[in-house]
C-alpha cells in the first residue's frame, strides 16, 4: 500500500509512474540538445521549416512562449504564440490522468488534433496578417531553398510584397 496524502493522492504510485517515465525518456533530453546545437551551429535556427524554407511553422515562437510563462510574463507569451496555453492545458490533463488516476488519458488524440488545427488556422492568420514582422514571424533568406534557388527569395518577396 502506498503512502496517501490528506487528499487520498497515492504518492507513491504517482511516484512510481513518474520515474518510470523519466528513465523510458531518458535519451530525448541529450537527443533533443545534440539537435539543438547542430542545427542552430550549422543553420543559425532551431525549426526545420525555418531551415529548408525560411519560412515560420505553426509552432514558430512556442519555445518562446513557453519561456515567458515560466518567467510570468504571460502577454508575451500569447503574442509569441497563443496556443501554448492550449499546450499547457493539455499536459495538465494528459498528467493528471496519467500519473494521478494511473490511465490514458480519455479522447487525447482527438485534443491533440483540435490543438493542431487551431494552430494551422492561427498561422494562416498569421501569415496573412502579420508576416513579415517581428520574431518569429520573419523571413530567413539564408534558407537551404533560398541558397539553392536565387529565384526562391524573390518569389517569396513578392508573395508577401517584402521590399528588399
């Protein structure tokens, strides 16, 4: 029997599932930061879109965001990138259930595709509306596309009426 808490929480087991967890994940956190510095060495950016196409991904300024809710600067956040609240909200859910209540977490891949389809309409948004402005919504000329075709840039500049 494990150790319960005043409110009947299983500490323990809320434990066990936790560090069950972390050792299964163990090899995505130095994964994660040897892609990081590659790509941001050879490339001068994180995102593989920004990379090949220059462009901004509907995930373009989550990192961003979720660094200034860490720091309470919560505005920011929501102009770097709105849905990381939905984000947050969906790991709070996906936790509860999964270390709490010991189960999958119901209907998670369906909010998980609401999430994402909120984020591709908001970037469609964005690009209309707000590209090119301010990071992340910029243009990144050194991209692999704009480095192999000179016509690449150009199109781009004039898609989104970009003076050079």
């Amino acid at each position: 029997m494990g150790i319960k808490n005043e409110k009947g929480l299983n500490l323990r087991n809320i434990g066990k599932r936790l560090w069950r967890d972390l050792k299964g994940y163990k090899w995505a956190l130095p994964a994660f930061l040897v892609y990081d510095v590659m790509v941001t060495t050879l490339f001068g950016a994180f995102c593989p879109l920004v990379i090949l196409a220059g462009l901004p991904c509907p995930g373009c300024g989550m990192t961003r965001a979720l660094y200034c809710v860490a720091v309470g600067r919560f505005a920011d956040a929501f102009s770097y990138n709105p849905s990381i609240y939905l984000w947050i909200l969906a790991g709070i859910y996906a936790a509860w259930h999964r270390y709490v209540r010991g189960r999958r977490p119901p209907g998670f891949p369906l909010i998980l595709g609401g999430i994402g389809g909120v984020m591709i309409l908001y970037h469609f948004y964005r690009m209309a509306v707000l590209f090119p402005g301010s990071p992340p919504l910029i243009l990144k000329e050194d991209s692999i596309l704009g480095s192999l075709f000179s016509s690449y840039n150009k199109l781009l500049r004039k898609i989104w009426d970009i003076r050079s």
